[in-house]
C-alpha cells in the first residue's frame, strides 16, 4: 500500500541560521487519513499517532522515514 502524507506545518522559521531560513524540525507535522507523524524533538523522535493516541512504539526514536514505514506496514496488517 503506498500512502501519501500532506505536510501540516510550515516548513521554514525565521532565524539568524545560513540564508536566515532554517527547518525547524520539532513543529513537524504530517498526516495521512486520521493518522499523525510528529515529533517534538530535533531530526529524531518521529512517532505515529491515530487521532490523540500514539500507536507506535513509545521511546523507539525513529527517524522520518522509518516513521513512515512503520505506519505504511501498521496499515498493511489492517
């Protein structure tokens, strides 16, 4: 099954960074269907929600595209 998520965040902040632009990874936000990839940290600590619920494994620190992957094969079991 391929999934297609949609960013929900705003992919830029202001900062005194390189060009003055800078990702701010802990406002990341995407969804597919009722389903969230978030994290509240920096380049790590992707986790997947179903509505307020997390459903992937607490404290597993996967990156985005593992993240990803997770829910794509959550989703294949169902």
């Amino acid at each position: 099954m391929k999934i297609n998520l949609t960013k929900l965040h705003k992919g830029k902040h202001l900062q005194g960074c390189y060009n003055n632009y800078v990702h701010d990874s802990s406002k990341s936000l995407y969804a597919y269907k009722q389903y969230r990839i978030k994290t509240n940290y920096h380049y790590m600590g992707w986790e997947v929600y179903d509505g307020e619920t997390q459903i992937s494994p607490i404290g597993f620190g996967m990156s985005f595209k593992e993240a990803r992957q997770w829910l794509k094969d959550y989703l294949d079991e169902e």
